[in-house]
C-alpha cells in the first residue's frame, strides 16, 4: 500500500495495519520513524543513537495528516528510542514512548527500541488450515487461563522465558485435557500488579519473557502440539502514564478531554475515544497485528460492559449522554461491531470472546442479525450464582435451590462460556478450595462438586491456572503457584478428576455438540429442593445422550430413581466421589440396569446412588 493510501485510511478510521506505516521500521538505509502527533509544533525522535538530543533528528508533517516522519541513518535494530514533542500551542516540550513500538526496555526502563525483522519461520500451517474449517460451535472449547509469569518460576524467582514455558506449560495443558491457553494480557506494560490490564503498548509483547520472535516459537509449539492460545486484550482503557499514551501530543489525542468521557475513576485509566478515526485505526490495527504476526487464535476482550455504557460506574452528573440521549456508547459499539466483522473476516476460525457482565443483548451474534459480533460472552451471571450457591453451608443450600436452576432460564440467548476465572480468586475472595464450606474432607469433596458442575453444565468452559489441583492460598502475581501442594493427596486427586472431566467433555459428543443449543439440556428433576439433588440428560447432536446427576448435601442419596430415555444397562462413566479422587468410593459398583416403565414422564427408570457432595455421570451401555 502506497504511503498516501495508508495515510488517508488511518484518517478514515479504516486503516486495520497502520502499523505498516507507524513506529520504527529499520530498513537499509537506517531506521524510518512515524508518528501521530497532529497538534505538535515540533517532533523529534530522541535516542541513544543522538545522545538523546531533540535538536538532531527532527521529523517532518507528512501533509495534514497529523502524522510526522522522517528517516535516521544512524538508527539500526537495538536501538532505545522515544519521541520529543512540543505543543503547538502551549509550547510544552513532552517524552514521550512509541504508541506503536514493537519492543520495549524491561521495566522500570520504559523506553521503546527499534525491532528487527523477525526471523522466525513459522511451522503452523496445518493447524491454520484446519482451525478455518473448525466448527467451534459443535467442538470442545476448554481454556485454561494463565498468567505466564506466576505459573510457575526458578527457583530464585525469575519467571520462565517463552521458551522455558513451552517445555513445561504445553505438556500440561495437554495432560489436563484443555484445548486452549489464554494468556492474561502479555502486551507491554510497566506495573506487574496490573497483571497487564494497564498496557502501554499495544504492538510489543512484554519484555519480561523473552523477545518476541521467543514468543511466536511458543505459539507456533502450541500449534503444532494441537493446543490453541487466545490473547486477553484490552481496548477499554489505558494507564495516566505520561510518558505513555495519555494526553500525547499535549491534548487529549486517544481519550477524551472531558473526564465525564474519557476517565475511569474506579481505575484511574483513560478510555479511548472511539469516534476518533485514528483511534479506531489504532485500537483494530493492534488486534490485526497480533493476530496477524503473532498467529494468536483469538482474542479475550477485557472489560467490554466498561465500553458499551456511558454511565458505567459513574454516579448521576458524572457522564454524558450520547446524542439522542442514552446511557449507550455507540461510538463503542461501532467500534465493537468493526472490530468482530474484521476478526471473522480476516482470520477465519478465530474467536472473540466478551467479558461483558451486563443483559446487554445478542452480544454472541452476527453483526448482520444487530448482534455486537462476538464468537462466545463469559456467562457471569452462572459463574455469580454457583459461587453464592457453593459458599453456603450444604444445610440452607435447599432454601437457595433456584441459584442452580436459574441459569438454564437464558443458558441459550448467548453462546457463552463458563468462567471461573482469575478475577474471582483474588483481592481477599479466597481460592476455589477457600471458598467451600466444612471441614477439610467436604471443602474437597465441595470442590470436585464444583469443578464438576461447570464440566457438565452447557457452554464452553474456562479454568484459571491452580484452580485444577485446588490452590489453597489466592493467587498472586508475585510468586508461582504453590505446586508443592501436589504433594499431598487431596490435591493430587483434584488434579486428577480435572484432567479426567475434561476428557469425558473432549470425547463425548452428548458433552459438547450442543453447548449452545437447548436441543442439547433436558431437565429430569430441577425440582428436588428437599435433597439438593439436580438431575438432567444431555443429548449430542448425533443422538448419544449421557445421565447427570448432582448432589450437593454430604447425605447420601440411595435408591434414588430417576426416569430415563431407555430401558438397559448404565454404565458409570465418573464418579467424584471415587476414592481415585480422594472421595469415600461411595457408586453404583460400574454399572446398573434401567427397566421399563414410565418414571417422570419417561419410558424407563433406574435407582442410582448419589454420593454425599458428589456427582455421577451414566451412559446407556
């Protein structure tokens, strides 16, 4: 693309690789610096290659697009670079970090360096080709969420390197039985207790691992070993660094002037102000790029309710209405509904996935429908309810029986996913294992209850690191997962019954193939308040059905009967309370027969033993 075409595109909004034309692009001749700056009266770029004197290597306007450049022999691959920008009209002289820089210093440096062409040679061919022609709606999507730099670490406390977390992580999530990674945000930032959510740059993945090219071989070993890997991204917001983003050019260049608009108070970030074009060109170009260059196989969009409200955690009198009035931002929704257009056009198979809390309506469907266009949303309304539900001591879970039964009121409005994500394993709510009730043996038997549940229940699932083997303290960025704890049985166990419940979702269809569909879910008994005990069918698309049955009191249930669709035998495909999984081995010896005749309006029926805090999965035989 010619340089005029480029530029006139990122002044439409409609420039999605504008990072073919911004940043730092070492070629021959030195290295080539863009930048938008369009109410500066003066740029330059100052680094090490000019003792980082602005009077050296002056940029020039490139028209009136705002953009400035110009070419510096001296500037080569490695070198530390920043801009020096002067307001035009109040003469203020800013430092300011590359909005599209590649690569930046390890903090607390903050300043970016001219990246060289990569050189890695991609090897994922295969895996693209399939992931165009992959049904995701009808396959097993299971995410294991990981923030790549407390997963695990040496032990002085250095994180892994890209590298490093390919030999270890891709073989465990493999053994686990999850279908993908999704990486808390690795976009550069400068605070690691912001877990990345506060990004400075929206093209440079985090020195903090490796280099870049380090991070393709990881994704492109992920690829070859069948696991995809989703990016958590976050167009929302961005840090008051100003050094970075905020008020660029001296004026409020990617947010808005008036914090009525343009601040998250409960933050402290800036939003973006989606109805700039350049912006827009900004925000879909960084989604393109790491797509694109980096083969990622979707994006998590943090934060989407923060976007598409005006009053968004604001009080009355703090926010604007937009023009006819509303509370929506519809300039983000635009924004939204561009961005997911562009995502399943250029990159067929990849996914994106809303964080959005709200009853913000067909958020998962098509844009040509009025839908915002995403592949999946988080179902946080289930993951709210079953954490309420789970907290509470197994004798007033019977007053409170609605909270397990209510989901399945709006399971199929959305194509959600079932998220127990970072998020509610930190800031003073305790681990999974933290929040059950009971002495030590019903915590655990709570949990496997718990990791069961979302297995079982419709929608694609999502499993924040530690919460597999049951992390006993919260997370923290600071220090690796406490994998000593695999040393003790319990743990262990956990473990165990993770891997094997994302097994059984992964193989059998009647788990999978209609996650999004009601034609999938058949209630036997929702109604079984007395006992605690939810029982239903779930039906594959190529008919196979499998019998759940829950119960969530330490009583057992025996002889309990249960209608279902066909007379034969049933075969126990899992059991939580097997003593394989630390629980007191209490089933149905592997098998049992269902004989005809009507129960609960089906033809047949069987007498199951439903262990205490436990659950079982049959299949006819």
């Amino acid at each position: 693309m010619q340089h005029a075409d480029a530029l006139y595109l990122f002044n439409e909004g409609r420039n999605n690789q504008a990072y073919r034309l911004l940043g730092a692009h070492a070629e021959v001749s030195g290295t080539t610096f863009r930048v938008w700056a369009p109410n500066a009266g003066r740029v330059s770029v100052v680094g090490d290659f000019n003792g980082w004197h602005g009077d050296v290597h002056q940029l020039h306007p490139m028209g009136e697009s705002g953009v400035w450049e110009t070419t510096v022999a001296e500037a080569h691959p490695g070198n530390l670079y920043r801009f020096e920008i002067t307001n035009r009209h109040t003469g203020d002289k800013l430092i300011k970090s590359d909005p599209y820089g590649r690569g930046f210093e390890l903090r607390p440096g903050s300043a970016a360096y001219v990246v060289p062409p990569s050189t890695h040679v991609w090897g994922d061919a295969d895996w693209l080709q399939q992931r165009a022609a992959w049904d995701w709606q009808q396959s097993p999507v299971n995410i294991y969420e990981v923030h790549p730099g407390s997963w695990m670490r040496h032990p002085d406390g250095k994180p892994y390197l890209w590298g490093e977390l390919a030999e270890r992580l891709i073989p465990y999530a493999l053994a686990q039985g999850y279908t993908h990674l999704e990486l808390l945000p690795i976009t550069e930032h400068p605070l690691d207790e912001s877990w990345g959510y506060q990004t400075t740059g929206y093209f440079a993945p985090t020195a903090r691992y490796g280099s870049a090219d380090e991070l393709r071989a990881f994704i492109d070993a992920c690829h070859q070993a069948g696991l995809g890997v989703l990016l958590d991204w976050v167009p929302g917001h961005f840090p008051q660094d100003d050094w970075a983003l905020a008020r660029y050019d001296g004026t409020a260049l990617y947010e808005h002037e008036d914090p009525r608009l343009g601040l998250h108070a409960d933050w402290g970030t800036h939003i973006f102000n989606y109805g700039r074009h350049e912006v827009r060109s900004f925000l879909m170009s960084s989604a393109y790029w790491w797509l694109s260059e980096f083969h990622f196989d979707g994006l998590r969009v943090d934060a989407v309710a923060s976007m598409l409200y005006l009053d968004y955690s604001r009080k009355h009198g703090e926010w604007l209405p937009n023009k006819f009035g509303g509370r929506e931002n519809l300039e983000a929704i635009d924004f939204l509904k561009e961005l997911n257009a562009m995502v399943h056009g250029e990159f067929p198979g990849a996914l994106t996935i809303a964080e959005e809390s709200t009853a913000w309506p067909m958020v998962s469907r098509p844009t040509y429908v009025g839908g915002l266009g995403f592949s999946m949303k988080w179902n946080m309304g289930w993951m709210n309810d079953s954490l309420r539900y789970f907290h509470r001591d197994p004798i007033f879970r019977r007053w409170h029986h609605s909270e397990m039964t209510f989901g399945q009121v709006y399971a199929y409005s959305e194509n959600y996913v079932l998220p127990f994500s970072h998020d509610e394993v930190v800031h003073g709510k305790g681990s999974l294992l933290g929040k059950m009730p009971g002495d030590a043996w019903q915590r655990h038997a709570n949990l496997r209850l718990l990791l069961a549940w979302q297995a079982l229940t419709p929608g694609k699932k999502l499993m924040f690191m530690g919460c597999e083997f049951g992390q006993q303290r919260e997370w923290s960025e600071a220090r690796e997962l406490d994998w000593g704890l695999l040393a003790n049985p319990e743990n262990a166990a956990a473990q165990r019954l993770s891997a094997d419940l994302n097994r059984l979702y992964r193989e059998l269809p009647a788990l999978h193939t209609q996650d999004f569909s009601p034609l999938g879910f058949e209630w036997i008994d929702c109604n079984d308040s007395e006992h605690s005990v939810l029982s239903w069918l779930r039906w594959g698309k190529d008919g196979s059905f499998v019998v759940v049955v829950f119960n969530f009191t330490p009583v057992p249930q025996t002889a309990y009967r249960l209608g279902v669709p066909e007379a034969g035998t049933y075969v126990e495909l899992l059991n939580t309370d097997s003593a394989f999984y630390g629980g007191s081995n209490l089933g149905n010896g592997g098998a049992l027969p269902a004989h005809e005749g009507e129960w609960m309006g089906r033809p047949a029926n069987l007498e199951v033993t439903i262990p205490p805090l436990g659950a079982v999965v049959l299949r006819l035989g």
